[in-house]
C-alpha cells in the first residue's frame, strides 16, 4: 500500500510540475524571448516566444518627449512594409533617459496612435537602463555587450530569437545599415 501510495504521490507532483518546466527545459525558445511582459495600456501578458516565435523581430525602448521621437513614424513604416515577410517590430516605452516618457499608459497609447500612427505592438513601461534593467533588456544588453544609453535604442533578432545587431538610438530606422540589416533576416 505505502509504495502505491507514493508512486501516486510522485507521479501528481511530476505532473504539477511539468507545465512549469515546460518553458525552460522542453522548448527551444531562445533566452532573450523567453520573457512576460505586459501590453501597453491593457496589462495583458504576453510570452514573447508564445507570441512571436518564427518573426524578425525590432525591440525599441521608446519616449514621446525625446528628440528621436519621430523615429515613431519611421519604426511604423519599417513594421508597414515588412509585417507581411515577418517582421514585428516590439516598443517598450521607457522613462529611463531624461524622464521623456512621463505619462501614463493612457497618454502613451494616445500619443503613439494619435501623433504617429502607431500600430505595432507597444507594452508596458520598461526600464531599459543597466542600473535597473527589466529581465528582458538585461538580456538584451548583456547578449550585445551594451544596454541602451538613451532613447531608441534598437536591438534586431532573427527567426531563431538570436540578437544580431543593435543599433544606437542615432541610427534611424529607416537607415541603409537597418534596413539592409532587416532584408537580409526577411
């Protein structure tokens, strides 16, 4: 009876177990796509593997009082013209650089759409900088070897979720260097 009892016992917990190492252990989700954030304004979770495995993907620590905020309307054109070949490109409003994202959730989505059309995927605020860095942009940095210094900082993944390459909040989106960089992956 106790050794029943206990094959039951261990096999419940096995079971109980599984889906929580499911994730880690029998998926080949990479590690810097293996996070839960929130939707902007909605605070819904979001897998980013679940979500987005299999794109191209542009992650962006974005403001709207900086003075690379018209990249906006550069970022939605790039997410516009290559959405269809599998790209998606990831916001993450940040008020890490110079407090230039102050507002709430809700001024935030209404900037994005309101000012620049904005119809990629826009998430939580983030904190993108080393000193306080969200899980996800910890991975980022330390898989490029530099976090963001300022706003607009881009980092570029393939299909497969690997970085190649990161772009300085400088680099426009709509750059040869970016785009070139995108086309290749597409």
């Amino acid at each position: 009876m106790f050794i029943r009892h206990f094959l039951f016992i261990s096999l419940f917990l096995m079971f109980l177990a599984a889906p929580l190492n499911a994730r880690n252990l029998d998926d080949n989700c990479s590690p810097l796509l293996n996070h839960e954030v929130k939707q902007l304004l909605t605070g819904k979770p979001v897998n980013l593997c679940d979500a987005y495995a299999g794109k191209v993907i542009l992650i962006v620590n974005t403001a709207s009082k900086c003075a690379f905020t018209p990249q906006y309307d550069q970022l939605e054109k790039l997410y516009s013209r290559y959405k269809e070949r599998g790209l998606v490109v990831l916001g993450f409003p940040s008020n890490d650089f110079g407090r230039q994202e102050p507002g709430s959730e809700k001024q935030i989505q209404n900037f994005c759409r309101l000012t620049y059309g904005v119809q990629f995927p826009m998430f939580a605020k983030s904190h993108a900088a080393k000193a306080n860095a969200d899980p996800l942009y910890r991975a980022l940095g330390e898989a490029a070897g530099r976090y963001p210094s300022w706003n607009f900082h881009k980092y570029l993944l393939n299909r497969e979720g690997q970085l190649i390459e990161d772009f300085t909040s400088s680099t426009s989106p709509d750059s040869k260097r970016v785009v070139t960089a995108i086309e290749a992956l597409l």
